[in-house]
C-alpha cells in the first residue's frame, strides 16, 4: 500500500465530510462558497457523497490486490464522485431557506 498517496486522500476526504456535516447539521458553508450556495444542507449531501467516493478510491485503488475488483471498484468510486459534483451543484441552483440582503 502507498501510504504517501493514501494518507492525503484520507485527509481532503476527511475534511470534506466535516465540512458536508456542518453544512446538514447547521447549514454552515465555508466563507469563500457561501456567496454562491443557495441550499447549504444538499450541498452538504453532496460533500459527503465525495467524501465517500474518496474514501472507496483509496480502498479499491490502494488497499485491494485483485485487479478485476480494483477496476470495478475505481469505476463506481467515480461515478460516485460525479454524482456528488452533481448534487453539490444543484445545491448552488436550487433555491432553499436562505436569507438574501439586497445586495448581490
């Protein structure tokens, strides 16, 4: 195993799903997206979904020897992490219960 591949992965992923769980949890974003997030608790969900898929690529594309799984696995750990890039930016289209002040 490649330790000096996993453990930043596991770290970014890490630190995305903290950040996916302080968005559903108190619809908290980061100061330089909060501008352009409309609907703070999907694209938490959607952090999370990348956390996730982060997570299923340093498994299946470091820790498993079988080629044949590792393939499968890296394939679904990245339709995975579109899926997550899909609902993080439908968080920022769709329109949730966010305040607005009147300027842009």
């Amino acid at each position: 195993m490649m330790f000096y591949l996993a453990l930043p992965i596991v770290l970014v992923a890490m630190l995305v799903a903290a950040s996916g769980v302080a968005a559903i949890a108190r619809g908290w974003v980061l100061p330089m997206n909060r501008r352009h997030i409309r609907s703070p608790r999907l694209y938490g969900w959607g952090q999370l979904a990348v956390a996730f898929a982060l997570f299923w690529q340093v498994v299946f594309g470091l820790v498993i020897s079988d080629s044949r799984t590792r393939q499968w696995g890296a394939m679904t750990g990245a339709g995975i992490l579109v899926a997550g890039l899909i609902v993080m930016m439908a968080g920022q289209f769709a329109s949730g219960n966010r305040e607005r002040s009147g300027t842009p």
